[in-house]
C-alpha cells in the first residue's frame, strides 16, 4: 500500500547563470510507503503529514512559502534538484517511511519537475529485481 498528499507553495529563487529571481508555484507530491496500520490499512496518518506540512511551509517566508529558496543556506542553490533532497530530508526525519519526493513548476501540460527516492535508491531498486 502506497498513500500520498500532495500540497503547494509559492516561492522565488534563481539558479546563476542561468536566470535572475523570479516565483513559481510549486507542486510537491510526497509518497509513502512500509508496513500499514491494522485498523487504518494506512502506511503513514495524513492528518500528520498535513500539520507537519503547515509547518515546513510556514507564514509567509519563514519557511517554503511566499519565500526566498536562495536566502536557505540548507538548499544551496535553489535548483528544483536541490529543493527536492531539502524537503527529502525534512520529511524524512519526521516520517521514516517517505519513499519519494515528486516537485514540479508550471502549469499542467507545461510541467517541469524531478523526482527524489533517496540516495542509494538505485542500487536499492536493482536489488529487487
């Protein structure tokens, strides 16, 4: 069983040389997976997921939302690359069985994104199979 939430922020940022500041909208698909819950069938309570949610986001620039990416030194630079493994590691400390982080700019059919499982996640992948 696989259970996901997905949420959104607004943020700026820039990646030199290749563009100044500017904003997106941010689209954030977190997945989780492992052993489920016996009365819920659930890997991982939502409802948790969310208030942690609230605060990565946090009011207005002092967390992902309405923020500038490039003034978090834990980012580096504010690459979609970047911004994935930070959130990775946010969520991963508070919910260990996060299996993949999905973020994507744009609009819907004008999408860009990446997708992060975690380093060593190939090897992990072709060990399975």
């Amino acid at each position: 069983m696989k259970t996901y939430c997905e949420f959104t922020f607004e943020a700026a940022h820039s990646v030199a040389p290749y563009s100044g500041l500017h904003g997106h909208t941010f689209i954030v698909k977190l997945t989780f997976g492992g052993p489920v819950d016996d009365v819920y069938g659930w890997p991982v309570n939502l409802y948790d997921v969310e208030n942690y949610i609230k605060e990565i986001k946090g009011e207005h620039g002092s967390g992902l939302d309405h923020g500038n990416l490039d003034l978090n030194t834990e980012i580096g630079i504010a690459s979609l690359e970047n911004v994935t493994k930070y959130i990775w590691k946010l969520v991963k400390e508070r919910f260990p069985g996060l299996e993949e982080v999905e973020l994507k700019r744009g609009m819907a059919g004008s999408s860009e994104g990446c997708i992060y499982r975690g380093e060593g996640a190939a090897a992990r992948e072709s060990l399975a199979a």
